[in-house]
C-alpha cells in the first residue's frame, strides 16, 4: 500500500466510524466574537491527538495554536538530539484505536513489512514526518505562530486568550474550554542549577532544551551535566558534530539500570493509575523519581564509543567558575576546564512559573495543599505538580475559585502526580487522551445542562406515521 493509498484508507475507515458527524455542543455568542468551544494550547503528539478526540465526540468548534512554525512543533526539529525515540516501536498512541493511522501503518505504507521488522526504534525524524502526515490526513485545525501570553477568565465562564505572533488572527481569543497541551516544560520551567546560573556569563552554557550552535564547538572540550538519556543523547550529537571531547557529569555512584515504565506498560499502571488513591499516586511518583529512567543501551552504546567520550560517576558539581578560556568545574575527583557546558538537569514543575497563568495561579491546587505525605516520601518538588482531577482539569484551593479555574485542563507534564505518565509519555497517550476528552466533553454537556434537558422534554417531533386499522 502506498502512502496515498493509506491516506485514503484512513478517511474510509473515519466514514465508517461516523466521524465527523454533527456537533452537539451549543454555540455561544459573545460581543468580542466568536467564542471556540476549545482551544488546545500546543500543536505536538499531545495537542493533535487530543484534537482528534475531541472531533470524534462531534465538537468541532475548536482550535490548536502552536508558537513554532508549521512543520517544528514540539521537540523533534528543535531540541531533540535523540537518533530514535525511546519508546518500543509497538505501541500505540495517537491513532486511538483506528489502525490505519497507526504510525506502523504509516512506516510500512512506505517501506513495507520488511521495512518495520528491520527497524528497532522509531527514528526522531520519522516521528515527525508521521506527525505532519497525522495533521494532515485528518485536516485538524491547528494554526503556527500563535504564542498564548495569558489565560483570562471572565465572568460569563469563558476565557480570554491573550496571544500574540505573526499566525494570530487577532489579539484575543475566546473559550470556553482550555487545553495546555504544552509539552515536558509546560507545566513549569527547564531547570538550570543556580550554581551554574549565578556563576557564570551566558556565553558559556545552554541547557538541553535550547538551540545550541554546535558549529561553534568544533575541536572544542565540553562538559555535560546530568545522567539522564537527554545527556547521552547530547553527548553523541556533540561527537558526530565534530566536538572533541565530551564528558557526562553523574551524581550517582551507578547509572539507573532498571526502567519504570516498562513495567507500567504492561502492568495496568497506566491506563489505571486514576484510580489509586493519592497516598498510592504520591508514592508511586515518589518511587518513579528515585529510579530514574536509564539511557537506552543504544543511546549509551552510541555515546561511548566515541574515543572523546568521557563518563564521570560521584561527580556532582561543587563549584563552577569563568575562566579567560571558558569554564573550570570542580567536583570531588577534582577540577576540569572547558570550553562550554550543556546542562541536562531537567525541569521543574509548579504553575506558579507559568506566565500564562498568572492571573489564576495562586488559585490553583497544588498537591502539597491536599496530600501530606509521609515524612519518608515528602518531596517538595512532587508538592508543588498542581492537583488534577482524573480527567486533567486543575482544581482549586478555595471554593470561591473554583469558577476562574472552571474550563481549563493541563495535558503537559505537569499531570504526572495526578494521572500518570499518560499525557507525559507516548507510552499513555491511548489512555490519557480518551479521559481528557471526556472531561471536557462532560463539562460542556454539563454547562448546557439546563438547555440539553429542556430540549429534551419539549421535544415533540413526529418520527412515526403508520395507522391502524388500515383503511
């Protein structure tokens, strides 16, 4: 089968499943105009998926807003230094359940089955390639280079959108329903040590998540902070791109061999981590953090195999410092210099580093206001993930708040306590879509309540006409 075979093949298979039927949802009209029913913030797996979702439950007054350019969202083309993604090929995602859009039907419709056998992980590349295919196919309304500066919430239960960017049709958008379908950093910031930030000019480090020129770095020594796959990843891309040196920095005496999500995959923890209670959430969590997720053996293998690879374990940094040729780093088995530094320390989670929520953050429950947790698992960092309702929809600290907050959802990272890693991993995307949907669709069906069941009763067309006796 061809790819434009495939394509047909999907829009089949869709008019087989009623898709795109016609909406239920009632439209409401505002003097500032059009008021969408919803709008997804971020136009990656996350955003696309859940917008396909919500046009299979017959809402399609909605909107995906994406700051990059068409073609970039995410992280593939940007940051992501990965050669494949980590996830097994096998799983399934964002196709929820119609195999023709699966990501191995799109691989095989160009490469055949020989082509997907041959393969071990998915390449970073193709992932992308299918996503824009997946945009596509499906004709989902996303626009590029909008950016969201701030979500405000009015008194008739909608929310103003303040967005801003060459792709936005106006200054202001309005909603009654509010996807953050924003990514691993979309629930908080990218984390930098302020050791490192205090210390040191910003010439000479970037975190992961960012452009880095490594053109610049050629023949150069550098230095990478972290023991995550992101840190193997960027140690590998820096060798093949010509960097002379690069040493990984590790805290632990031991990389993390054991890989949690493996086993959440084929243990029921995913789909049904909703219906633990929180003590087990927190601990599982808890626990999560302590693992840590491995590199995979072949982002490991390809990262070591370079001659100017270099692994430090029990190095934390104790002090960085400018130097007049870059920067000195001193850790218990003592001082190095280099060239430039890349940190891989990850991310912090809190809505209060949102600034588009600004106005609403102090609102918003985090779970340190519900949860105590025992003095053996408190973790601050878990405290401040915001507290979720199963179906992804913040919930707030007071009762006068609860109408501010009423419509808004966080898909992002940020769910990890309250839902799992199913808006977090494409490992629980088939899972995690499914319950956003519905949360929302349930809201709105809910705030129409009075009207829907008024229709009902008042109902009174004439569906059958036959007579008896027979004349």
């Amino acid at each position: 089968m061809s790819l434009e075979a495939l394509t047909k093949q999907v829009k089949t298979d869709l008019s087989y499943l009623s898709f795109s039927g016609s909406d239920w949802v009632r439209p409401l009209t505002h003097p500032e105009g059009h008021v969408y029913d919803v709008v997804i913030v971020g136009g990656g797996q996350s955003g696309l998926g859940a917008a396909f979702g919500l046009l299979r439950e017959r809402i399609s007054n909605i909107l995906v807003i994406d700051e990059n350019h068409e073609g970039y969202e995410g992280p593939w083309e940007t940051y992501a230094r990965m050669v494949t993604l980590r996830t097994p090929k096998h799983l399934t995602s964002i196709d929820l359940g119609v195999p023709s859009l699966t990501f191995r039907s799109w691989w095989e419709a160009q490469f055949g089955q020989k082509g997907w056998d041959e393969i071990d992980k998915i390449p970073r590349g193709d992932w992308m390639n299918y996503l824009r295919w997946y945009r596509h196919v499906l004709g989902l309304p996303v626009i590029n280079e909008v950016k969201l500066n701030l979500v405000e919430p009015t008194e008739e239960g909608i929310h103003r959108l303040h967005i801003e960017g060459a792709g936005a049709p106006s200054a202001t958008l309005l909603a009654r329903k509010v996807i953050l379908a924003t990514g691993i950093q979309g629930g908080g910031e990218w984390h930098v040590p302020s050791l490192i930030s205090e210390n040191l000019p910003r010439k000479l480090y970037a975190h992961t998540s960012e452009a880095i020129n490594f053109d610049m770095l050629k023949g150069k020594k550098i230095a990478i902070l972290g023991g995550g796959a992101s840190a193997f990843d960027n140690a590998n891309f820096a060798l093949s791109e010509g960097v002379k040196e690069a040493h990984v920095f590790v805290r632990r005496s031991k990389l993390p061999r054991v890989n949690p999500i493996r086993q959440m995959e084929v243990s029921g923890m995913i789909e049904r981590f909703h219906t633990l209670s929180d003590a087990d959430k927190y601990a599982v969590i808890s626990h999560f953090f302590k693992l840590n997720q491995p590199p995979t053996n072949d982002t490991f293998d390809r990262a070591s195999s370079w001659s100017g690879f270099q692994l430090h374990l029990e190095a934390p940094w104790l002090d960085v410092k400018a130097t007049n040729e870059g920067a000195e780093v001193t850790t218990p088995q003592g001082t190095f210099s280099f060239d430039f530094l890349i940190i891989s320390t990850g991310l912090l989670t809190d809505p209060a580093l949102r600034p588009e929520l600004r106005l609403v953050e102090h609102q918003i429950a985090r779970w340190g206001d519900v949860y105590q947790a025992p003095q053996e698992l408190e973790n601050p960092m878990l405290d401040a993930h915001p507290y979720l309702s199963p179906g992804f929809a913040f919930t707030s600290r007071e009762q006068d708040d609860r109408n501010n907050l009423h419509g808004l959802f966080a898909f992002n990272y940020s769910a990890l306590i309250s839902c799992g890693i199913s808006a977090s991993a494409l490992s629980g995307m088939k899972f995690g879509i499914p319950k956003l949907v519905t949360a929302v669709a349930d809201q709105l069906f809910l705030d129409d309540r009075e009207t829907i069941l008024n229709d009902f009763y008042q109902y009174n067309q004439i569906e059958f006409v036959g007579r008896w006796p027979k004349s």
